[in-house]
C-alpha cells in the first residue's frame, strides 16, 4: 500500500501537467469549423468542447498512470519466483477507478441525451421547407410559396422544419457550419430544425457515400434578412 501513497500525488500532479499541455494544444488547434451560423450549432459546439475537457483529463490520468509504472515498476533482473499474495493492494483504486468510470459514462450519456432533446424537443417552426435528394443533387422545395429551388434559402434569426427525404438510395444532409446532418432515406421522411443565426452562404455536403458522383454532391446555403427572403420567393423558381 505504500507503493501507492506515494503513486497517487505523482499521478496527480503529471495528470495536471499533461492536461494543462493539453489544453494549451487545443487552444490551437480548431477542431470545429470556424464560423458557427445557427442557434444549433452553438448548443453543439459547447457540447462537444465539454466532452473534449473530460476527454483530456481522463486521458491525462490514464498516461500519468502508464508512465509511472513504467518507471517505478521496471522488470528486473529474473530472481525467480515472485512474492505470492492474496489480494491486490491497490483493491481501493480499481474500486474507484471503477465506480468513477461507471458514473462518467452514465452522466456522458445523460448530458448527450439532455443536449438532444434540447435540440429536437419543439417541432414548432416559422417555415418549411422540403429537401429531395437523388444522385447527385439537392432540391429544395417551399410548400407555402410553392417555389421549387436548386439552393436552399433561409431567413435570418428564423427556425425552419426541414423535411428530407431521397428518390434512390441514402444520403446524408450535412451543413458544417450549421452542426447539423440527417439522413435522407427512401421511402421515409426525415426532420431537421435549424435557427440561423449569421447571414452568409454555407455548403451542403452529402455526407453519405451515396455512389459514383457522391463527392460532388454539393450544394448551397444562403441565409439573408427575413425581408430578402419573402422578397425572393416572390417570385419563380430560381
């Protein structure tokens, strides 16, 4: 049991260090796409870095750990058969490490369906809009302006309800900027919210491997001022 008294403050303080090295990494490091351009894609993105800073701690012990055994717990020279004992004296750590694993998995699991139903709770919208996908290309159609679109238009500060479905095989809606991805699946109709949030046009990738042309299957989204967007469905098909 010594062995560990002395273990656990060595752990902690390299755990520490690593972390804050960690930490400093990712201060450099955009793991996400730079612009955030929906309401969404904020409530995702805080998400994700809270996952990244458990990540990094939990991986920080799990190194420090590693490392000290390495060091302190060298194989030496064969000297024959070791010393036999009837328990692990470091029982009390795999019991902790245990329990502390069992609730963050648990609360991880909590926290991410918490943050789901946040984003999917209200089906409420100010307008809808319908996708249909086909090999290799994106329509967009607006039932209440009856306008059909090869891009998708959205007013700014707006929720829209998003209802996707595909004329062959599965596809996948993805806006990066947005955070958000659906599949677009035959037969079916998928639903995706958004609330735009900064003006601009973003791509649509399908992120589904849907077949020959699947990596140009690309498409636009612009966001404008609620005043350009009934301005623009005005008039025809554009």
């Amino acid at each position: 049991m010594s062995d560990w008294k002395k273990a656990v403050p060595l752990i902690g303080l390299a755990s520490a260090a690593l972390a804050l090295l960690l930490f400093n990494l990712l201060d450099w490091v955009h793991l996400m796409p730079g612009v955030q351009a929906a309401r969404e894609a904020a409530i995702i993105d805080t998400a994700f870095d809270n996952v990244v800073r458990i990540t990094v701690v939990v991986f920080a012990v799990v190194v420090a750990a590693i490392l000290y055994m390495v060091v302190f717990f060298r194989a030496g020279p064969d000297e024959g058969e070791g010393a036999k004992f009837e328990a692990s004296p470091g029982r009390m750590v795999e019991v902790v490490w245990l329990a502390a694993s069992c609730v963050l998995t648990f609360g991880l699991a909590a926290y991410g369906t918490e943050e789901f139903l946040h984003l999917r709770h209200d089906s409420r919208a100010d307008l809808d809009v319908q996708v249909k996908a086909a090999q290799w290309s994106w329509e967009f159609f607006y039932p209440a302006q009856n306008v059909n679109s090869g891009e998708l238009l959205l007013p700014l500060g707006k929720r829209a309800r998003i209802s996707i479905t595909s004329e062959d095989v599965v596809h996948s809606l993805w806006v990066p900027a947005f955070r958000l991805k659906q599949d677009a699946v035959p037969g079916r109709v998928t639903t995706l919210y958004v609330t735009p949030t900064v003006a601009g046009q973003y791509d649509i990738v399908c992120a589904e491997l849907c077949g020959l042309d699947h990596s140009v299957m690309r498409g636009t989204v612009r966001v404008v001022e609620p005043s350009e967007f009934e301005e623009k469905l005005k008039g025809e098909a554009w």
